[in-house]
C-alpha cells in the first residue's frame, strides 16, 4: 500500500515540474504570430441567416375570435420597455409581437378565465393579456421578461375600474370582507 501512494506522489511531482514547460512553449508560439493575419479572420465571419419562418396553419373560428380580442399596438411595460402587438401580414388569426430586435409570431387562444393567450408557434414565449395589465413570459427557463405591460385600452379599464370603487364605497368594504380574515381591528385598544 504504501509503494502505490509513493507511486502516485512521484508521478504527481514529476507532472508538477513539467507543467511550467509546458505553459511557456504554447505562449511563445502564440507571440511569434503576426496579429495582422487574426483581424481579416474576424472580418470575414458573416452573420448566420435568420431562422426560417414557421409554418402557420390556417387558423380556425376560436383563433380567429381571440385574434380579435387582442389589444393591436403598443404597450408600455415597467422599466421603461416597450412591446408593439401586429396583426401578421399573411396569415389571419396571428398575432407578431415585437420586442427589441425580435418579432415573435404567435397565436391567440382564449383561456377558461377570460385571459387572452398568446402562445409562440415556436414554443418559446408566451404573452397573457387580462383587463389591466400583459406580461411576456419565457416559457423555456420558466421566467417574466415583460411586465406590468398596459395597452391604452387597458389604460381606460384600470380608469373605469378605479371610478367604480370610489362611486360605490360600500363595494370596496364588501370586496376586502370577502378577501380579508374578517378581524375588524378595534380603535383604541
């Protein structure tokens, strides 16, 4: 047992003193190149072509229902961002979202709870509208890259909403009992 640890010690050691050796020979070879001949290299990488666009299939009556129901134009988001929502030129019942320098193409679909899907054809993103905000999500890593996105029609919803409860006090009380525990704090106590 011990002459294979000895072993393993003076194989150790003699990888430690050759790796210094080792370490200078590449970096004089990399220093006698001219750097003239590495800048045309850079030069003619070409960017790669853009992904080919997806096959959309024509959209049926409740795509088409929904495709309606989205807020067209632009939203402004938290953080100073901006999404811009576009009927897709070809194809009816689709949806182009703009973000930065991509144009995501996606198709609408009701959900059960009144929010308006728009899923990516290509599976990545998802966009969900309610009354008073959007958000795009990354579907892939499971993360918000947009929020807080309001549309000016949602803009006059928050509005009428906001008129609602100060018209009807009673409403708001009724609307807190039913979320709240129903501990009314006492005055004085």
């Amino acid at each position: 047992m011990p002459y294979t640890s000895l072993r393993g010690c003076a194989a150790a050691l003699i990888l430690c003193a050759a790796l210094p050796a080792l370490a200078q020979t590449p970096s004089t070879k990399a220093t006698a190149k001219p750097i003239a001949k590495a800048a045309p290299k850079a030069a003619a990488k070409k960017a790669p072509p853009p992904p080919p666009e997806p096959v959309l299939n024509d959209a049926d009556e409740p795509q088409l229902a929904a495709a309606e129901r989205a807020y067209i134009g632009d939203y402004a988001c938290e953080f100073k961002e901006h999404v811009h929502l576009d009927k897709h030129p070809k194809v009816a019942g689709y949806i182009n979202v703009a973000w930065k320098k991509q144009v995501i193409t996606m198709k609408p679909v009701l959900s059960s709870t009144g929010a308006l899907r728009l899923e990516d054809v290509t599976g990545r993103t998802l966009m969900i509208q309610i009354a008073n905000k959007s958000m795009l999500l990354d579907t892939k890593i499971g993360q918000r890259l947009l929020d807080d996105c309001v549309h000016p029609e949602q803009e006059k919803l928050i509005a009428a909403a906001k008129a609602a409860k100060i018209a009807d006090p009673e409403a708001e009380a009724a609307e807190q009992a039913r979320s709240g525990l129903g501990i009314t704090p006492m005055a004085g106590k």
